[in-house]
C-alpha cells in the first residue's frame, strides 16, 4: 500500500509542477503580447505622454475614433477602454496606465450611462483580462474586493496561476498559445486601441422623441477615479455616450461632462440602442473633436 501511495503522490506533485510551470508560462505569453488592452498598453504603446486616453466599456471603444480626433484637434489620444467592464475595471486601467510611468492631461471616462449610478460593482466578465498582472497589487486588490467564486479564482492566481488559467482556458489559455505565436495580433482593436461596429443595413430613419434618464454620477468608483485623476493632475472629463430611444438629464454638477447621449437623431447612426455603428462613430467623434477644442481653450486646460 505505502508504494502505491508513493507513486500516487509522485504522480500529484508532477502534475502540479507541471500545472503551475504551463500556468505560469501562459501568463508570461500574454504578458509579453499585445492580444488584450493591458498588455498592448505596456508592450506595443511607445509614448509616455498623451493628450488623453479614453476609458470605459464598448460604448466608450467604439463611440470615440482616436484617430478622427487627434486629425481635427492635432492631439495625441489612445483608446484603452474594454468591452463588457464596469467602473471598477477602468478604475484599474488608470492604475495600470500610471503604474507603466505614463501620463495624460486628460481622462475620458466613457462607460455606458447607467453605469455611472451602479451602487453595488460587481466583476465584470472581462476582467480576466488583467489576469497577467495578478502580481500587482492594484490588481490583486481588484480581484480581492469580489466574493464570487470566479474572482477568488483570479484573486488566488497570485499564488496558484493555475487556478484562474484553468477556469478561464478558453480566454486565458488558448489566447496564450496565439500570442506565443502572434504576438503582434490585438483582440478587436487598431493600433491606437479603437474598435467599430458594422454599418451595413442600418436603418435610416429620423429618432422622433426619447425618453429621458437621470445621472447623479453616484457609483463610489467615481470619486476614486476624480480622486487618483486629481492626485495625477488629470482632468476627467466624462462622456455620455449617444442612445437611440433614451437621453440623460444630469443632476450632479460635480463633473465636468460632455452629454452626447441625445446627439444623434437617425436610426442609421446606430447598431443597436446603446452602441453607435462606424457611421455613428465618425459622427460622434467629430462632434467631440470639436467640443474638444473649446475645452482645451478652458483655464483648466492650459
């Protein structure tokens, strides 16, 4: 009996060394490519310097087109926001951006608009994406704040990296392989972070009337966010991205926000009632290239 258990117990730690040494290297492939926004940002993004960067969920990566505005105002953006994340996520992009020693004068908070008064954050389902960083403690912390099984998963990969690659091996894993190969290859996103829905068979009729929302801007991620910001020098500006059958009222005048939610007004704007589609996208961002404009010429901006 004891040889037996001898062998079983060899077999259990080889295939936990062999377990942790394919997690572990995993992580390191993904670290080292540009496949998610974390790593792109640290690998493939030479300058330390922005003019701005844009935060948020999909509506904030496909409203804003970087490249449209810095054509019109002459500036320097990079799109770092992240489908399917809440406030809680891009509060950790602006953690990790610093921690990388860059810098901006601006921050774009774009999520969607009722993110902004969700009280209670929860993890969103792509926050695995900063999986690789686990070792920081800004991440850690991230994951640590969360009682869910999935974010202990990624909170214990700290020690453990086996746990969260196992349980994310569709998203984790497999991308590792096609980053060890590919490491150049970006998940959904141009050069400067950016991404855009389809505009084919839009509808294209006029958006006679909306209904109407309001925002108080009461998500406890927006004061540490205006916090970390003000502690950077930052100026936050928050965007409300265009919608199809609603608009915001804004009742909370403590940020400094650009309300686009009612600015489009045909259906062929839009690929769904939240996100604009590549038209809507050149729509939007020429609109907030020149609002821009008139911002930077504010005190504040000099």
């Amino acid at each position: 009996m004891k040889p037996f258990l001898k062998n079983v117990g060899i077999i259990v730690l080889i295939t936990v060394a062999l377990s942790a040494l394919l997690s572990t290297t995993s992580l390191w492939s993904l670290r080292q490519s540009n496949f998610y926004k974390p790593s792109f940002l640290a690998n493939s993004i030479t300058e330390d310097s922005f003019d701005y960067i844009i935060l948020g969920a999909s509506t904030g990566l496909t409203t804003l087109n970087t490249n449209v505005i810095d054509s019109i105002v002459g500036t320097v953006g990079l799109n770092l926001a992240m489908d399917d994340t809440s406030l809680a996520t891009q509060y950790v992009m602006l953690e990790h951006f610093i921690a990388l020693g860059k810098s901006t004068t601006y921050c774009i908070l774009a999520p969607s608009n009722t993110s902004y008064d969700v009280i209670n954050n929860r993890l969103s389902n792509n926050d695995y994406r900063f999986l690789p960083y686990v070792q920081n403690e800004y991440v850690y912390q991230h994951y640590s704040q969360y009682a869910i099984r999935e974010a202990k998963l990624l909170q214990y990969s700290k020690f453990m990296p086996m746990l969260g690659v196992a349980y994310y091996n569709s998203e984790v894993f497999y991308p590792s392989i096609n980053a060890l190969l590919y490491p150049e290859k970006r998940n959904r996103f141009d050069e400067r972070g950016n991404y855009t829905y389809p505009g084919k068979n839009a509808e294209n009729s006029p958006i006679v009337s909306k209904d109407t929302f309001e925002v108080d801007f009461s998500n406890p991620y927006m004061k540490a966010i205006k916090s970390l910001c003000d502690k950077q020098g930052i100026q936050l500006i928050c965007y409300l991205t265009p919608m199809k059958e609603k608009s915001v009222k804004i009742i909370n005048n403590d940020y400094l926000v650009l309300n686009h939610s009612d600015s489009l007004s045909n259906t062929r704007y839009f690929f769904d009632g939240i996100h604009v589609n590549s038209t809507g996208r050149v729509a939007s961002s020429l609109l907030f290239a020149e609002q821009f404009i008139k911002l930077k010429n504010l005190p504040f901006g000099e």
